[in-house]
C-alpha cells in the first residue's frame, strides 16, 4: 500500500517538474457535489432492496499539463465521501442498535483519491470544451452506519463507527472515471464546470447487514479554479 501510494505521487510530483517550452502547467482546486452507490450483483439485489444514491462533497487539489492546445493530461490528490443507502422494509439488528421498519440506514465511506485523467479539448481560447477519461486509485479511510427514521420528519436514531479491517472490508479501490466540462479562461486563470461518473472495478465485501460483493459508483457536479505556473 505504502508502494502504491509512493508511485502516485511520484506520477504527481513528475506531472509539476515535467514542464517544456512547448507545454503549459496549470495549478488549482476544484470541489463539488457527489452523489454515489453501489453496483450490487443478481443475489445481493434478490436478498435485499435496491441500494439508494447518498450525496457528499468531493475535492482536491490538481496539476494540469497541456501539451499543445488540445490535449492535457491532469493529475489530482483529494477526497471523496462515497458510500449508499437503503431504505429498510424490515427491522433489522446490528451490534446493541435495532433499525425498525421504515428507517433508513446509510453507509457512509471517506476516500482518498488518487485520479489520472486524459482531457482532449475543443473550441475558442477563451471558451474551451473537453472530454476526460483515466484511472483513479482510491484508499477507504474509515466508514460509519447512520440510522434515521423516514417520512416527514428525520430522527437520528444512532451513528456508529466501522471497523473495516473487523468486516474484511477492500480499502484500496482501483476504478475509472469519464466526463465532460467546459472552462473558460479568464485572463488570471481558467475557471471550469464539469460532470464525471466513476466506476469501481474492484468488488468490496461484508459490510454489516450487506454479506455480499459489490462495487462503487456515482456521479459528480463540480467547479474549479487553476492558474497558469510558466
């Protein structure tokens, strides 16, 4: 693990020292909305309900290299809040808790993330359209189970830490991402929009109440800032 971690950035650092007179490197930020799930196989969906999306904030922080006008390859280091739901049709037990009918139960995961992207880019110099796809390698921090009654009015019935190394939880996670956005240079830097969708490749395991294989998912909207460095 701490090899893979080691390597990525390395993949960082050589994206910001690689710079040429024939390519540009750009800096910033970028944060947004993600809403994410899980891609659960025949049996887990025939054994429990349809896992539900949960909403959580994505960020991080990015170098872009541009070679030429219409290609650039962006290297990030952030965080993800990824994780699902369910809504449960019957009372369920985990440890000293009793979720009853009707509540909800959501799985909340922290991730560290670590993306490669591909961008091949269109358009005008100061509005620019792209494409992106790449890699992500992810780590699971930690995770916690959060129990609210449904219907009009939201309870908090308990909150409750996971162990993930106690459950033979998968904490690294390799996948890939694909999107789109815009960005518009506005003579300082460049300000963009865009959308991704990630995928999992790698199948997850035993997490309470959920005893079977499944992968990650989810979509996000998010907005950003770099500045050019040469």
């Amino acid at each position: 693990m701490k090899n893979t971690f080691f390597l990525a950035a390395a993949l960082f650092l050589a994206l910001i020292s690689g710079t040429n007179a024939q390519s540009t490197l750009h800096v910033g930020v970028r944060s947004g909305l993600q809403m994410s799930t899980i891609k659960q196989s025949e049996l887990l969906s025939e054994l429990t309900p349809k896992a539900d999306y949960i909403y959580s904030n994505t960020t991080a922080a990015f170098a872009e290299l541009d070679f030429g006008g219409n290609f650039s390859v962006q290297a990030e280091l952030g965080y993800a809040g990824r994780g699902f739901g369910y809504d449960l049709q019957k009372d369920v037990k985990i440890g000293d808790f009793e979720i009853p009918l009707g509540a909800r139960a959501d799985f909340r995961f922290n991730t560290l993330e670590l993306p490669v992207l591909f961008k091949a880019k269109s358009g005008l110099d100061a509005v620019r359209f792209y494409a992106q796809v790449g890699p992500y390698l992810g780590y699971n921090l930690n995770s916690k189970l959060i129990a609210r009654t449904s219907g009009i009015i939201e309870i908090k019935l308990f909150e409750m830490d996971i162990d993930l190394d106690a459950v033979n939880y998968n904490r690294l996670e390799v996948g890939g991402i694909a999107g789109a956005g815009m960005e518009v240079n506005t003579g300082i830097g460049r300000f963009f929009l865009d959308g991704r969708y990630q995928h999992g490749f790698t199948a997850n395991a035993d997490i309470p109440v959920v005893q079977e294989t499944f992968r990650s998912r989810g979509f996000a909207v998010q907005a950003g800032f770099a500045l050019p460095l040469n």
